[in-house]
C-alpha cells in the first residue's frame, strides 16, 4: 500500500518546509521496507539495494535509522499518533523540553497533546486550548496545517517559537508531526526594521516632509499623511495620479512630468520646484526629490519622492531679492546626504542620498563605525582625515571638513565632497550623538575645471585658443632669444571648406575641423603649439627652430595629412589648405606682428593657386593694406551711393537686334577714380559685402528695366549676375520675388546668371532652387560655361534657358583650332538641349561670322558696344547697333 503524502503548507518558512519534506520521505522508506524478501534486489529510482535478513530485522534497522535522522534535525519534533499521543520524539525535543520544562523530568514518549495542561507546559496557558484545536483539526484532517507563534520565558531568556503541526502518515496508521523551530532572531530584526519606520515616518512628519509612492503599472498614488497636509486633499487611498496633477500648476505641469519622465527613462535620481493649488485655493511652492524602484527584471515599477513645502523658503528669497541681497541660501534639505551617529560614533540612520553616495543601505550601516561607512581621504595628499563627527562631538560645536576631500564609495568609486558636522544634544546640552550634513560637488568641480579651460580653449576642437596661443608664443619667443634660434608662426587657411559646410551642413563641417585639427597636431612635436582661431583658421606655433626651412618641412607635411581624404559620415570629404609662414625675429618680434604677417603670407599663398605655403615677404603688406583699404571704402560706397549701373547690349545674330540687357556694376572711388570690378569683387565677396551689393544690383537693374519699359523699349530680358554667396544665402529667393514685386517687373523679364561652380556646389539645393525660380517665370542662364565642371549629366538636371559661352573660347576661335572646336560642341550641345545658346566677348568680325555659321543664337562684346550709362543704351535700342566694330580700350 503507498503511503499517502503529507502536503507542505505554503506559508510555511523554508526550514521547516525542508524538515516536513525529510519526514514525509522517512515514512515512505519505511513502507518500502515492509515488502522485503531475504536476498532479494530491489531498483528504486535508478539505485540498487541488497535486502538481506528477515522482515523485523529490517524493519528495526530502519528504525534506527529514522530515529538517527529525527535526532540530527535541530529543530524539536514529536511524532503523534492518530489520538495526539506522543509516540517519539527526537533528542532537541528531549533535551529542551528537560532544561527549561519538566526540570529534568522526561517529557517525551505518552503524552497526550490533546490535554491542555500538557501543552500549556510549553507554550504556556494562553496560547494551549489554540494549539490544542488545531493538533485536533489536523488529525481529523480538517486542516492540512496549522502554525502559531508564541513567546517562551526560559530561565536564561525570553524566546519566539513557530509551532507547525502538518499530518503524517506511517506505515498503515496515520498521525501528525509537531515541530518547534526558534525565530527569535526574525523576531528581534522584525522589530528592529519597525523601529527604524518608525523614527523615519516620525523625522519626515517632523520636517513636514510628505513622502509618496507612485505605481507605475496602476497610475496610482500612495501619500502619507504630511502630503494631504500639504495638498489640503482630504485622504484617498490611493490616490488617483490625475488627481494629484490637476493640482500642479498648469505652468510648471509640463516640467514636472518631464522631469519625471527622465527619472523613469535614466533611472536617476531626479529634483524640480513647482507650485501646487491647495484644496483651498491657495497657491504654495514644493520642493520635491525623486528616485526609482526596480523590478527583478531592471525596468521601473516605482517611482518614490518626497515634497517640501518651501513657500517661506521662496518668500525669503524673494524678499532678499528685494533688497538687492544676492546671498546664496544653503539649507539644509532633504537633497542633501544625512548621516547620524550615537555618541560612539555608530551609525544609526543614512538617508536615500548618503544611501546612494555612500554605497551602504541604513539597514547595513546602521551599527558599523562611522569610519567604516564614511571613508573620506584629502584630494591632495591622499591621506585619510580622521572622522570629524569625533572632533565635532569632542568639541560640541559644529564643524566643516576641509575643501578638497574626497568620499570613498563601498564600491571604491571616489566622490568629492563638501559637508558640515553637528553634535547633536540632548536636554542637558550634552552630546548624545553627531549629524553630518554633505553634497556631491563633481559637478561644480568639473564645471570650474571646464571653464579654465574653455577660458584657454577653443569648444569645437579643444586647441588652444588665440588667448592661449599668444602666452605660448611670447614663451618661445623668450626662448629663442635665450638660445639664439628662430621661431615661426603658420597661419593656415582651409581651400573649399565653405562649400562642404554649405552643401552638407555645419554638423559635418564641425566634424571637418575636428579631423583636420587632429592631423594638424601629428604633424608638429610636442613642444610646438596648434590652435583654432576661429572658422576654418588654425596658428601654428613652431618653438626653438635652427632654421627657417625647418618650417617649410612643417609646412610641407601639413599640405600633404590635410589633403588626404577625410572620412565624415560615410563622405570621403577633400579639402586643402593655404599657408603663410612668418619666422622671429626676422618677420616680426611679438605675437601679434607674427601672426599679422603669417596671416599676409597665406593669402598670398591663395592668389598662387591655394594648397600651399609662402613665407613672409615686407612688400606683401602693401598689397595687404591696399586690399585694407579697398575693403574699407568698400563698407561705405553704398552710403555715399558711389556704385552705378552700365549695362551691355545681348544681340540676336538672325535679326542683330538688341533682346537684352547684362547689368554690369562700376565702382568710382572718389580719390582712386574707377575701380576694377575684378579687383573689388573678390574683396567684397571675402569680407560678405557681396550680399548687400548684390541686393542693390539686383533692385537697381530692375528698377531701370522698369523705367525703360514705361517708356515704351522692348527688352527680352534683364541679366543679373549672382555669386555663390548670394545664391546660397538664407534669404535669396525671398529677397529675389520681393524686388520683382517692388519694381512691378514680370519675372519672365529677368535672367539670373550662375556659374557652372555655383550651380554644382550642392547640386540637390541648387536643383531646388532653381525649380522655384522657373516656376516662377524666371530666366536662368549658364554662365561662363565650359571653363568649370562641364557635366552634361548634372546640367539635364537644372532648369537652365541659356548656356553663355565664356569669352576666353570665343576670343581664340580664329587663332585656336581647340578652342574653335570647343565652341562648336557647345553650341551643338545646346541646340540638342533645346538651350539658348550666348555668347560673351564677341570682339571681331571673324569671330561674329563663325558663330552666325554655327547657328549660335545671341552674342554681346565690344564688338556690338561695351557696357554702357542706361542713356546710352536707350539710344543704342531705339537706333540699332552701329554698322562698324568696337573695341574695348
């Protein structure tokens, strides 16, 4: 017959489900036994056992056995009989039950546990007829357990006993097992953790600090009582998370919840300040500090805080505002890590943020040394500064550690920190105790260290500023004048760094500089000095140099690491560098001469074609002062309105009539006389004037074709040249539509010449561009063509009207068979395109009779008439061109 098994109650504690697990089994051993044959095998689970002997003599040997087992357990049992008669008990049941209740007599073996005043033996008379129902209960197999705890007053000590009766069966008679395990020691740390909720409710209720506990998965709040009294809410368990949001005030609502959200998303520790609308109406300022709770799996199930009403706090700052008193108010909050100790210098209380600093939960600081849990050493010598709560509690005042310590974490993770150390007292003034009061300030001393450098370094790429630059450069110059050598200043200039930055964006130009500033720095040695000046402008300072042409090896090496590819999000990029060199104390005897002169070198080394270096040469200043001063009357020309408009006849070669107009700007300066617009151009475009000049072209060229047009000229169209300046400015097209719509000119009448450079320079923003413009009736044209990119794949892409050819082919077609043959591709190309074709520089007649043989469309040069005052070309349209050529002078 198989032995019915006993169930493990649920609640049970483990050790004794452990103990009722080893008893159920001895008892079906012993019914495995019953069966046995002299001599005969038995498999059970995979193992072999050998029966040998007769029945009773197993069965006496099994006895034994379980009787071995029963007294090995630590724990005291007795085994009942189905009337609640003790039938066995074990040696921990015998020895206490002898010590501490019977006084030596046997209280084992016969005993009925059903007679109240056996059981009140033990568990004494209150807690007997409770024990007695339910021994009865689980012998009639009304329960399947039953359990009480109780308190024993030995002759040493007072103790805390779970009884746990469970039935068992045994052989073929059934019974119960009773056991008595000794909790005292949960009992005394259950006792220990309701102290210490205790005195944490009554601190926070004290600092009228409201604590609250937010369930994620429900949306639902639960608030101690300080937080009713602070929201004037009548009590509701729980509290819906509506509720307490309807509260906040509608302004600082959005901030609130996103610093919520932070904490949820970072798993930090999060701080915001709000104001809150009582049930009464009022308005009051909370300080609020919250964390998160982990589930087993690391995501966040709770999120718990604390708020602080800190409405005088903000009457008093408001007040001090007032007054003009900028004092900063330290208080001592919540936000702040607090640690107590009693008068040996024991801990006895970690908020959550010592928790948190510190590394120890105040369950497991809570009686270790304060030295053990606050390990603080000095910054500087790295020596441990002895426990200031003892000097503190010594002295009975209050105290401040040094200001460069360091809190070493349980985990080893050092923190720097500031605090305060009070004694705390008690009614007669005497120590009781120590509170030490401190903050984490990484942040303020990383951000001091941050600002000292940022004071001396550019943000982008870490280099040494111009600040810095000139303290390193007086150093070397001071060197080199110590031990007769040379220093040099590279002034370097990035070749086509604006178009990367325009086509692909700042982000990826920021990355350029980084790049290029990384490979700068591998090319000079330690001692030598590479900084940022701004843009794409880098200095560098070359120290205690034997020779010049020790700069120029430099030099060479940077020309070469700058060129090389630079790999910037999936983008091979390529861009080069021009520099000027300038060498002490040839070239200069201080920072700033140097840095003036190798900045005149580089854009020298520009005008010889850019990716290289010049050194210094005095009569590079006077071209530099000239371009100074061109740049300066440059600002004030259109104020003193000294630009004028003339403008260049565009002929029809079938008809030889005049179809347009080329606005072409003149500069007279008033002492220099006429400027160059080769000359003056290149400058406005470096120093940004273009876009100011290039408005006013633009608007000027409009408004005389609008004049000419109320007087009854017939114009084709207005050409107005844009630099790439212009084109890629912010404003461009709004700039272009207000002009048309100022000067009431139809946008069909006005042509807008780019170059092929331009146009390519971003090929997906020109596209855009130039769709806009035709959409809206604007003529483009192609200018200069041929002598920059000459893509035909690109050039389908843009809604061009005409492609002009550019003067430099038109002026060698009678002298060069190449370039005549180039022209007439271009033509052919643009007649395929349905394109049409112009083109510029036409000085000859052999010239003028090539293009009419090649079907070219229009042509403008000298040879019809050079640009012109807008009178003069209103009498060249009313009264044709003349018959005979013109040349330019």
């Amino acid at each position: 017959m198989k032995s019915r098994k006993s169930p493990v109650p649920k609640d049970a504690d483990e050790e004794v489900s452990a103990l009722i697990e080893t008893l159920v089994k001895t008892g079906e051993r012993l019914e495995e036994l019953t069966a046995g044959q002299v001599d005969t095998v038995v498999d059970r689970d995979g193992r072999t056992f050998l029966l040998r002997g007769t029945q009773e003599q197993l069965k006496q040997n099994e006895d034994a056995r379980q009787a071995a087992i029963l007294n090995a357990l630590p724990v005291h049992i007795a085994l009942l009989d189905s009337k609640g008669v003790t039938i066995s008990v074990n040696d921990a049941w015998r020895q206490f039950a002898s010590v501490n209740v019977m006084q030596g007599r046997d209280y084992g073996v016969g005993l009925n546990y059903l007679d109240i005043s056996n059981i009140a033996r033990g568990v004494g008379l209150s807690e007997a007829p409770l024990v007695a129902e339910g021994i009865r209960s689980v012998l009639a197999g009304e329960k399947t357990t039953f359990s009480v705890e109780y308190p024993f007053h030995s002759p040493t000590e007072q103790c805390w006993f779970l009884l746990t009766v469970t039935p068992l069966a045994y052989g073929h008679h059934n019974g119960a097992v009773v056991m008595h395990l000794n909790i005292t020691s949960r009992k005394h740390a259950e006792s220990t953790h309701r102290m210490l909720t205790e005195r944490l409710s009554l601190a926070t209720a004290v600092a009228k600090v409201g604590v609250w506990e937010w369930d994620l998965a429900s949306n639902k709040l639960t608030w101690d009582f300080t937080m009713f009294e602070i929201y004037g809410f009548p009590p509701i368990v729980p509290m819906p998370y509506e509720k307490w949001s309807s509260a906040v005030h509608s302004e600082d609502l959005p901030e609130v919840e996103a610093t919520l959200r932070r904490v949820i998303d970072q798993k930090c520790q999060g701080s915001a300040e709000f104001r809150i609308i009582t049930a009464s109406g009022a308005v009051r300022n909370i300080s609020a500090v919250e964390g998160v709770m982990l589930d087993g799996c690391g995501n966040v199930s709770r999120v718990i805080g604390v708020n602080m009403d800190v409405t005088d706090r903000k009457v008093a700052e408001e007040t001090l505002f007032v007054e003009k008193e900028r004092a900063q108010v330290t208080l001592n909050s919540i936000g702040d890590a607090v640690i107590c100790t009693d008068i040996s210098g024991n801990v006895t209380f970690l908020n959550l943020v010592a928790e948190r600093m510190t590394g120890w939960s105040c369950q497991e600081a809570s009686g270790q040394p304060m030295d053990k849990v606050f390990r603080i050493l000095d910054a500087t010598s790295r020596q441990r500064i002895p426990n200031p709560m003892d000097l503190a509690v010594a002295q009975n005042r209050i105290m401040n550690l040094s200001s460069d310590c360091i809190l070493v974490r349980r985990d080893g993770l050092e923190i720097p920190v500031e605090d305060s150390v009070a004694p705390i007292r008690d009614r007669q003034n005497h120590p009781s105790g120590a509170v030490i009061v401190f903050r984490d300030v990484s942040a303020a001393r990383a951000l001091a260290v941050q600002m000292a450098h940022s004071a001396q370094h550019d943000f982008l790429t870490g280099l040494p500023n111009r600040m810095l630059l000139n303290d390193r450069i007086g150093h070397a110059i001071a060197l080199a004048r110590r031990h007769r050598k040379k220093a040099a200043v590279l002034f370097l200039d990035l070749d086509g760094f604006k178009h990367i930055n325009d086509s692909l964006g700042h982000p990826a130009g920021d990355k350029l500089l980084q790049s290029v500033a990384e490979r700068l720095v591998d090319c000079v040695r330690f001692s030598d000095t590479v900084s940022r000046q701004g843009g794409d402008e880098f200095v560098v300072l070359l120290s205690e140099m034997e020779q010049p042409e020790d700069a120029a090896v430099i030099a060479r090496r940077m020309l070469q690491a700058v060129a090389e590819a630079h790999s910037i999000d999936e983008h091979d990029l390529h861009v080069t560098t021009s520099i000027g060199i300038s060498v002490y104390p040839d070239d200069g005897i201080d920072a700033e001469t140097l840095i003036k002169n190798a900045d005149t070198a580089m854009y020298q080394a520009k005008e010889n074609g850019h990716q290289s270096y010049q050194f210094f040469k005095p009569a590079m200043n006077v071209r530099a002062v000239e371009r100074q001063s061109i740049e300066e009357s440059l600002r004030r020309a259109l104020e003193r309105k000294e630009f004028v408009l003339h403008y260049q006849p565009k002929v029809n070669l079938r008809t030889r009539e005049i179809t347009g107009a080329e606005a072409l700007i003149r500069w007279t300066h008033p002492t220099r006389g006429p400027v160059s617009p080769a000359q003056f151009i290149p400058v406005a475009e470096d120093c940004g004037l273009i876009l100011p000049i290039g408005n006013w072209v633009l608007r000027e060229a409009c408004k005389q074709a609008r004049t000419w047009m109320d007087a009854g000229l017939t114009l084709t169209s207005m050409a107005v040249n844009i630099s790439a300046i212009e084109f890629r400015a912010e404003n461009f097209l709004e700039g272009v539509f207000a002009i048309l719509k100022e000067t009431d000119i139809d946008p069909r009448a006005l042509e807008l010449e780019l170059t092929e450079s331009v146009l390519m320079k971003g090929v997906e923003y020109s596209q855009s561009i130039l769709k806009t413009l035709r959409a809206r009736g604007v003529q483009l044209a192609v200018d200069d063509f041929g002598t920059g990119y000459s893509s035909l794949s690109y050039l389908r892409k843009f809604p061009i009207d005409a492609l002009k050819i550019d003067q430099s082919f038109v002026r060698q077609i009678t002298a060069n068979p190449d370039d005549t043959n180039i022209v007439s591709a271009i033509i052919s190309m643009g007649q395929s395109m349905k394109l049409r074709i112009v083109a510029e520089g036409v000085e000859t007649l052999e010239e003028l009779e090539f293009l009419e043989a090649h079907e070219c469309d229009e042509a403008q040069g000298y040879y019809f008439s050079p640009p012109v005052p807008p009178e003069q070309f209103a009498s060249l349209v009313e009264n044709g061109i003349p018959g005979g050529p013109v040349h330019s002078n």
